[in-house]
C-alpha cells in the first residue's frame, strides 16, 4: 500500500464525502442502490440466504427430533415411574396432561410438538430425570 500526505489523504476524504452526499434521504440512496445492484454482490447474498434457510431448517428439524426421542424415552419409561419423579403439587398440577400421552398416534405426537404445556412437562421430567440418573 502506497503511503500518501496529508493533503492527498484530505482531498481523498472530500472526494468520498462529496460522492457519499449523507444529506440525502435513505430512501433515495436505497433506490439507487436497489435499482444498481452489483452481480457479484447478488449472487453472495443469494447463497447466504440459502444457507441461513439451510441453517434454520436444520436447527428445527434437530429440535424436532429432539423433541420426539424425549416423548418416547418418557413412553418408555412408563407412567407410573414418572410419576414418582414428581412432587404431589406437580402432579396435581400436570395431571390433565398425562391423559394426552395414552394411544397416542404420530399425528397426536406432531400436535403435541406445539403444546407448550406438554413441552413444559417434558422439560421438568427430564431434568427429574437427569437429577435421578446422577444420583
């Protein structure tokens, strides 16, 4: 990189600042922009709007999974034995919920995904669960 003066450097700085006009509205600028858009440019933005879909499907498609190796590891487990992990209060408290994990089909598994209540039922049991295992 060449090394420039002082008044190269200023007379540098005033170009930009004259071609940079900050005293225009956004809008204009972000049409201009809109309305000129660099090929190169496009196309990188393009891949990392792929790639963070890619990214976010991935990460639901884990949390989902996820998700369904909890239910049956606490279908294996049995009702009863879950039961147990849990104080009286919570048990009166989330009881109505035990009745939705009796017959369940995958369509009740996949409508069960979206039901906070149950998901926070989940998230207690399974750190009863871990609690116990570490015991």
């Amino acid at each position: 990189m060449a090394v420039t003066n002082p008044k190269e450097s200023l007379n540098n700085l005033y170009g930009l600042m004259m071609e940079i006009n900050y005293h225009r509205p956004e809008e204009d600028v972000l049409g201009e922009l809109q309305d000129h858009t660099d090929p190169f440019v496009e196309k990188h933005l393009k891949l990392v709007k792929q790639l963070s879909a890619r990214f976010r499907a991935a990460a639901n498609k884990k949390r989902y999974n996820d998700a369904l190796d909890q239910l049956k590891s606490l279908k294996e487990k049995g009702f009863e034995e879950l039961k147990k992990l849990l104080s009286f209060q919570d048990q009166v408290e989330l009881q109505p919920l035990f009745r939705k994990f009796e017959g369940l089909t995958p369509e009740d598994e996949a409508s069960i995904l979206e039901d906070q209540e149950v998901l926070k039922l989940m998230e207690i049991l399974k750190s009863r669960l871990d609690n116990n295992a570490g015991d």
